[in-house]
C-alpha cells in the first residue's frame, strides 16, 4: 500500500520596487517654483487627484503638495510623498528722510503688520538700538537701519536707513532794555530794540511774550 501521496506545483512571485521624490518642506518668501523631479508627478490632492503641477510652476499660497506616480500595467504599485510649501510675505518698509534736529531726537516706535521691526546701528540686523537708547542729544551725524523680517519666516527681509543730524543749541545771550509807557495814554514814549546776535541768513529767529509768537527775525 501508498502511505503518502504527494504533487507539487510553482509559482513566480514578482516583486516590484517603486518609489517617488520626497522633497523637504519648503519655506520661501513671496514664491516658490517647483523643481523637477527624478520620479512622480506634483498634485495639489492626494492620490493623484486634484490639479497636476509641472516643474517650474510659481506657487504664491501656501499649501500642501502630493507626489504622487505608479509603475506597471496589469499589477501596479505606487508611491507618494506630501510635502508643505508655506510662503511669507516680505516686509515692505517705506522710504525713511533724514532727520535734522537741534538739541535732540528721539527714535518713535515704529510696527508693520506681519512683522518683526527694529532699529539698528550696522546693517543687516546687526547691533540694535535698545528703547533705552531712542534719544540722541549729542551732536553729530548717525546712521540708523531700519530691519524688518516677516514673523513666520526670518530670512524674508527689508532694510531701509536714514541718517539723523544732532545740531548743537547755541547759547542766547539777550541784553535787555528800558521801556517807556505814558501812564494817562498808554503811549509808548521809549521803544528798545532786543538783538538775538544771530545771522539772518543761517538762522530763523522767533520772538515769543506768554508763549504767543509776537516776531520773527534776528532782531525784535
């Protein structure tokens, strides 16, 4: 008698390797252009739907991007990597005039929306300006930078400068003088005139009784 019967039989197992790009995710600021890719294809949805993207196209929004691709005919396999593209706005800072002061000046607090500002002494972020040292009173002639990156991405950057003048006060030295009035009429009988000893043609001189401006020039 048989104790065992037996019958084989065989099969081929294909094992097919496939895989798509996994770009990182990308920070850019005001655009993004997608680069080309060694496999897949770029889809603003999951699973090869939505819109198909090509190299080259300028994102402005930001957004989450699919690759996405599939090899084979009858039996397939396919592969997908998401990645985020966030895109900042970069700070528009507006034109800064030079400032002319006599005595002082003191830096105003300045913010732009989305923003991080701040004053600063060398360009490109470098020594900043502490609150504590907003007011300039010595004279001479200072350069200040203006340095703004958008909040949610440091390297979108705008810089502007302007220079601040610190002229010195000059020291007024005003001799006074007798003033005659009739008594019964109010008349002035005796007039004396008050001499700033400044020139006409490199200053503006204003004459002011109880805070009312009551002249202008280098005498009154």
């Amino acid at each position: 008698d048989l104790t065992t019967c037996t019958n084989e039989n065989f099969f081929t197992v294909d094992i097919l390797v496939f895989s798509v790009d996994a770009p990182d995710d990308v920070l850019a600021c005001d655009r993004y252009t997608l680069p080309s890719l060694s496999e897949g294809k770029y889809y603003t949805e999951s699973g090869g739907k939505g819109t198909l993207l090509t190299a080259g196209e300028v994102l402005t929004t930001t957004q989450n991007i699919y690759v996405y691709g599939q090899n084979g005919m009858r039996f397939f396999c396919d592969d997908e990597n998401e990645f985020t593209v966030t895109i900042s706005t970069t700070p528009n800072l507006p034109y800064f005039a030079d400032i002319k002061k006599c005595g002082s000046y003191t830096l105003p607090d300045y913010t732009l929306n989305g923003a991080t500002v701040g004053y600063y002494r060398q360009p490109n972020g470098v020594d900043k300006i502490n609150t504590a040292s907003y007011t300039y009173n010595t004279p001479g002639t200072y350069t200040v930078y203006v340095h703004a990156t958008a909040t949610d991405n440091s390297t979108c950057v705008d810089e502007k400068e302007f220079k601040i003048f610190i002229y010195p006060l000059r020291n007024l030295t005003i001799s006074g003088g007798i003033i005659c009035v009739d008594y019964d009429t109010g008349i002035t009988t005796r007039s004396t005139e008050l001499n700033s000893g400044l020139a006409p043609l490199s200053y503006t001189v204003n004459w002011y009784l109880n805070n009312t401006l009551v002249g202008t020039g280098s005498t009154y």
